[in-house]
C-alpha cells in the first residue's frame, strides 16, 4: 500500500512522492507549483498512479498561486482516479514517515475535497483600463 504525495506549499520548490508505511519516496523539484502536473506524468506511468491507495496533499497554510495548485492538481487527480483524498497542514507535512504509518494504519480519515488555507489573503488585482 503506498499514497501519491503533493506538497506545493512553497512557491520555490515542489515535492512530490510516494509514501508507504516502511519509506517515502518523495523527490524535490525546482520551481512553481505549476511544474507539478508535468514531473508527476514524467515520473509515474498510468499504471503506477493506478495502482496507489490514495492521494496526500499538503494544504497549507502557505502562499497562494503554490497551495492552490498543489491542492487543485490532488482533488482532480483523486477525482479520476477514484482514490482516497487527505489533506495534511505543513507541519504534519515535516514527518513523512510518520504520515506514511498514519496513512497505512488508516488514521487520517479521507475527504472528498481538500480545501487550500493559506498565509494569507490572495492579492489579486485587475488591470485598470
């Protein structure tokens, strides 16, 4: 048994992985949370992603563009995939072993969205004409 883990939670570096009760296997990739999606299909064949029990993604807090993507990708991907969804905060996200036997023992009780919290409000304006 082993999770699909997404961690966007930074806006410099991504992570992205597997976590199992006895390892993790998680990679640091450069770059924005929108490299995601690409290193995810570079990495895992359709069989592999398949085959996963379910789908951890680290909701925050953290900035917006970053959680919002990481978050985005895990509650579309687990939609079609049909697997479990957990959301875990940045610092549950610190102790990947530890969430690897949580995961496996079945104590982080799956959702069927994971909503993005993040440092602060979006700063998002509009171009003025």
């Amino acid at each position: 048994m082993a999770w699909l883990f997404l961690d966007t939670s930074r806006p410099d570096h991504f992570r992205l992985g597997i976590l199992s009760r006895t390892s993790s296997h998680v990679v640091r990739g450069q770059g924005r949370s929108s490299r995601l999606l690409p290193a995810l299909a570079r990495r895992f064949s359709a069989r592999e992603l398949d085959r996963v029990t379910g789908i951890c993604v680290v909701h925050g807090p953290g900035a917006f563009s970053s959680v919002r993507g990481g978050v985005l990708s895990a509650n579309l991907l687990a939609r079609l995939l049909r697997k479990p969804l957990v959301g875990i905060s940045v610092a549950d996200a610190e102790d990947l072993h530890a969430i690897g036997q949580d995961l496996e023992a079945g104590h982080c009780s799956p959702v069927s969205c994971v909503m993005p919290t993040y440092t602060s409000p979006p700063n998002i304006t509009m171009c003025r004409p």
